[in-house]
C-alpha cells in the first residue's frame, strides 16, 4: 500500500483575486461588490517532495480541504489544491457559469504562478459534473451567457485545459441529482402541506410502500420530473415579468420546500449498491427533506435556472461528458455510496468521449470514507497507479 507511512505536509493558504464588473453583487460583503472577485483555497505541500502534478478539487459551493480523502493524497506525498469558489459553503445564488471561470482562474494559477506542469482535476461529488463542465468548456468553448440569458463569456474566457480528470463519488449533476431527489408530493410550492397522499413516500398513511412497483416508481420519477419544470418555468416568467417593470428590482429570492425524497433510500432493490437502508447521506430522509440543508433549498431565480433547471442548468454530466476527447479520466465508483446512486457512473462512462476511460468501483466505500481507512486505501492507491500509468505523475 502506498499509504502505509504517511509524510509531512503543510497547508498553505491561497488567495486569488481578479477584476470583474458585475450587474450584480450576488455574495454578501466585499466579495463582488467592489468590481473585484475573491477566491480563497489551501495547497498541501508534502515535505521534501518536490512534483510537478497538482491534483485540483472543487466542488461548486462545499470546501473539501478537511474531508478524507485531500488530505490522505498528501499523507501519501502528493502536491493537492483544494479550491473554494466564490460562492463557498453558500450556494442559494449560485451560477454554475461563473463557478467554471473561478475554476479556470485555480488552473491558470497552479500553472503560472505555482509552476505545476500537470493539473488532475479531481471532481468528488458536486465537483464531478463541475470539472466534466470546466473541460468541456477548455476543449470546446461556446457558451455566451448564463442559462437565465445574461451575457458571460466563457467562450472567451480562454480556459486552460486540465490534463486529466478523476471522477470520484460523483453525481450526474446538481439539476438532475435535485430532480432525482425532489419530493413529487408537493402540490403547492407557497404551501408545504398540501401534498398528493400517493406520491407522500414519508407519510405514513402513503398507500404505496417498499417493495414499490415499476408502474410507481415510474409515476414518481414524472412528477419529479414535472415539479423542476414547473418551478422553472415560473422562475422565468417572473425574471421576464422583473426585466419588464424596469424598476431596479432584478433578482428574487426563493424556498423550494421538501427536495430531498427519493424512493431509492426506502427500496434497495431500485439500484441496488451497499448502501444503508432508510438513510441518505445527510441522514434521516424524512428529517432533511424538510431540514435546511437540503439540495436547492434556498435559491434565486437565476440561480435555479443555472444550477438545479433540469431543462436549463449548462452544467449536466451527460451533456458535457460526450464533449471531452482530449484528457484520461478515473473514475471511482464507492460501492456503498449513500449519495450517488449506482446509476450515474454508468451514464457517465458511456457518455464519455474520450477513448482513455477507466472506471472501478471499491467494495464497502461510502461517499465520505469516514471511519473506512482501507477503502481510502485503495482510492488513493488506484489514483496513484493510474496517474502513473498516464504519464501524470513524476
């Protein structure tokens, strides 16, 4: 095992900032707000070993620098940057366009300023689809503008290309994810309690129960999917009807009640992984559906069509994954994984274009590996094995 003895290793602090003229300030306090953008990261630093390859993670709002597996690539004497964007532990605003470009900015940075000849972008969970988006964007720009049409050009932004990206416990994206894990009971979006019995899979006096049939599931996953398009389409017409009044007000502020319901977590039969019965990973589903942590919880009108549309969002794994041709990439499926459901690496895989694609999946592993010291092992093993193999790592 390579991470058998573990190296000393510092934490540097990183600051990159970057003029930008914004419409609007999106984040509380000076970040924005004075035509400059701010991003704050750590670089680990292994102890009299000197690389030339950064392993590169961000997810678009969470900051990875203290979860299992960052710091266990630099026990095992690996150069990580762990990389916060500009919406960091505050995603209600979001726009995942922008979240790209700060990711570039890390990049551009790694290289330029820090000297690293390989950037491996390592996409853990959220970060996934966010580093299938960045690539797809370095290798073949095109977009103009955010999904709610305000203009932001990463076309010509310039992106530099990562030189190989590891997928690891991640999920096809926030919108489909979201969509995937909205609760399709609810009737009335001002109104929490007025919910569809049938549908209701937390209630107790629900009629359909675990095992459930294909004919529910399927009826569930449409009206799932009928709840996102509808929250959408009225996201847009009031982003219409506000540029109409020309009155100053341009942005709204919202709550999506109950998005965290998913008959996966009561049935194991659908998608059958390792995963915990009656259990997400933030816990007891019927308390988070509900909690203040729940995916797409707190929101604006652009950021909904941005980050969680699954008509709109630009950010979708699939999507973007059929667009990469240029780069390797791992991917690590955790086999007991109480996040991602065992569908979406397939999808993934499939999608992918470029021909140099591997993926394994590592028995017993959860989305964190907290407590589970030998599966970390072995990711971080299989990370180190296949970096070498493609040349990545001196």
């Amino acid at each position: 095992m390579t991470t058998s003895a573990k190296i000393e290793w510092s934490r540097i602090p990183l600051i990159i900032q970057f003029t930008e003229q914004v419409k609007m300030t999106e984040t509380y306090g000076f970040n924005g707000s004075q035509g400059k953008t701010s991003l704050e990261g750590q670089l680990f630093v292994p102890k009299d070993r000197p690389s030339q390859t950064v392993y590169l993670f961000m997810h678009p709002t969470s900051t990875l620098q203290l979860l299992p597996m960052p710091t266990a690539l630099a026990d095992a004497g690996l150069h990580v940057m762990c990389a916060g964007s500009r919406y960091a532990k505050n995603d209600s605003a979001l726009i995942m366009e922008k979240v790209a470009f700060d990711l570039g900015a890390y990049v551009r940075y790694a290289r330029e300023e820090l000297g690293y000849r390989k950037v491996i972008l390592v996409g853990w969970s959220g970060g996934g689809s966010l580093s299938l988006f960045y690539q797809a964007q370095a290798e073949n720009p095109s977009i103009t503008q955010t999904a709610a049409g305000d203009p932001y050009d990463l076309k010509g932004a310039n992106l530099p290309q990562a030189d190989g990206i590891i997928f690891i416990a991640a999920h096809l994206s926030r919108a489909e994810t979201l969509t995937e894990w909205i609760d399709p009971s609810v009737l009335d979006e001002l109104n929490p309690d007025r919910r569809d019995l049938e549908l209701d899979i937390n209630n107790p006096l629900c009629p359909n129960t675990p095992p459930y049939t294909a004919d529910f599931v399927a009826k569930f996953r449409a009206a799932q999917r009928a709840r996102n398009a509808k929250i959408t389409a009225w996201a847009l017409e009031l982003l219409n009807d506000l540029k109409k009044r020309d009155d100053g007000e341009i942005e709204r502020a919202f709550v999506t009640h109950r998005t965290m319901c998913d008959v996966r977590w009561y049935d194991k039969a659908i998608e059958p992984n390792g995963r915990k019965l009656n259990w997400c990973y933030l816990g007891d589903p019927r308390t988070v559906n509900v909690g203040p942590v729940g995916l797409g919880r707190f929101s604006t009108l652009r950021s909904w069509l941005s980050q969680w549309s699954l008509e709109y969002s630009n950010a979708k794994g699939p999507m973007n994954a059929a667009k990469i041709r240029n780069v390797p990439v791992l991917q690590i499926e955790n086999e007991a994984d109480d996040a991602v459901p065992a569908s979406h690496n397939p999808i993934i895989h499939a999608a992918l274009a470029t021909r140099d694609k591997e993926m394994i999946s590592i028995e017993g592993a959860t989305h964190y590996y907290l407590g589970q010291p030998q599966q970390l092992a072995i990711c971080i093993d299989a990370v180190i094995g296949w970096s070498r193999r493609k040349g990545l790592l001196d």
